[in-house]
C-alpha cells in the first residue's frame, strides 16, 4: 500500500502538526483534542477488528471447507504431517549439532541425559517458554545438573 518513502513523508508531516500545534499554544488545543479524539476512535476501530477477525476468518474457513471439502482437509493434513515431522528431525538434529558446538562429545552426553531426564530442560526445549521452564526449576529446586554434570 505504502513505498517506504512514502511511509516517511506521512511521519515528517505527522511530526510537523504535532510541532505546529504544540507551538501555537491555546488556539492549537481544538485540534490537538480533535486529534486525540481521533486517534482514541482509531484505536476502538482496530480493537473491534481485532475482535470480530477471528469470527471472520471462522466463516471464511467454513465456507473453503463447504466449497473444497476434502481437498482442502488433505493439504492441511499434509502441510501437519510435514511440520511435525521436519519439527522432530529438527529437533534431534540440530540440537545434537548444537551441543556438540558446545561441549563436543561430552557436550551431546550431557544434553541428552538431561532433556531425557530432567524436567526444567524438557520444558525448555518443548515450550520454548523461559517462564514456564523457571516454574518448573521452581518444583525442582535444588537440582543444579549444570554444574553437576561440569559444564560452566
């Protein structure tokens, strides 16, 4: 919709009527209100869109599947199929590279005895969730297998 540049025209003239309005004093607050208020219904606009979208794509979804039925259910069962499977090959492929950049041979033993038995390290690397594998280090406390297994 919008070249970069003009993307950039539209901010230096945004920036120029929030300067020139701010610098005309009491006479500009008519439009700094009228601009507020603007920006306040813009921004219930994109609310009420992000709300009804889901809806949306919902019926749009309904109507492909009534029109293509089964064709369109077997491209996302493939597209599923080949996800999981690249995700899982991912997985141990390249978190054994990544080891190994790590620690070479006693990098890889260690990765995997401890996504294989420890919880916090599991939930690392299935969530991909700082948070949730903090909370589950929580339960375990007192379990420091880095330092354990001699990695620093």
């Amino acid at each position: 919709m919008f070249s970069r540049s003009n993307m950039l025209v539209h901010i230096v003239i945004s920036i120029l009527f929030g300067f020139a309005a701010q610098s005309v004093g009491e006479r500009g607050k008519p439009f700094t209100s009228f601009l507020s208020s603007g920006s306040e219904v813009m921004m219930k606009v994109v609310s009420l869109t992000m709300y009804l979208a889901p809806i949306g794509l919902g019926a749009y979804f309904a109507t492909l599947v009534g029109q293509y039925g089964p064709i369109l259910l077997g491209s996302y069962i493939k597209a599923g199929i080949t996800y999981y499977v690249a995700s899982i090959v991912y997985f141990f492929v390249a978190f054994t590279i990544y080891a190994f950049m790590a620690g070479k041979g006693q990098g890889i033993r260690v990765f995997w005895s401890n996504m294989l038995i420890d919880p916090p390290a599991t939930m690392l690397n299935a969530s991909g969730d700082n948070v949730a594998g903090m909370m589950v280090s929580r339960m375990v406390e007192g379990r420091n297998w880095l330092k354990k297994d001699g990695i620093k």
